[in-house]
C-alpha cells in the first residue's frame, strides 16, 4: 500500500525495526497530554475515576512509553519521523 495508518500507539516502539525494512518510509507519532490519556484508560479499564492510586501507575506507564517513543522518534530522525502533539493539531489544523 502506499498510505498505512496504524491507530494503535504501541506499534511506535517498533518505528526502528520498521525503518529498517522500509527506509523510504515516514512515520508519525501523536502524542497526547498524559491527563487525557490516563483518564480515558481508566474508565474505560475500570469504569471509575476515584483512585488516584491508579491514576498514578497510569500516568507513570504512559510517561515511560511517551519517553520510549520519542527517544526512538529522534533516532531515526526528522526527516523519518514527525512528531505530532494532538493538542496542537486540534488547535490549529491548517499549522
């Protein structure tokens, strides 16, 4: 195909090891405020958003995933892998 879209975040970890066997390709990885992600997980996991317990662990995971992909992001380089911030986008979709 000429276009993929991956939805799911967790292929980021393997943008290097897709570099390698497609180097022509380009990759985008979206990031979201870590809040907005550790709440929907929740609910959706837990239907409840009391225990900030939890939320916690959330947000410690998300941030080490973030940290993981984006080190591997920058390592195959800008002109590779597009670093978007989802935020952004929806605040200014013609940028």
């Amino acid at each position: 195909a000429n276009r993929y879209c991956v939805k799911d975040p967790s292929i980021a970890v393997n943008f290097d090891y897709l570099h390698q066997i497609f180097p022509n390709a380009k990759f985008i990885l979206m990031l979201r405020d870590v809040r907005a992600i550790g709440y929907s997980f929740y609910r959706k996991i837990f239907n409840n958003s009391a225990n900030s317990t939890l939320y916690r662990e959330v947000f410690q995971s998300w941030n080490e995933f973030t940290k993981n992909t984006l080190r591997i992001c920058q390592k195959i380089g800008s002109n590779s892998c597009l670093i978007v911030y989802y935020e952004d986008l929806i605040k200014n979709t013609e940028k």
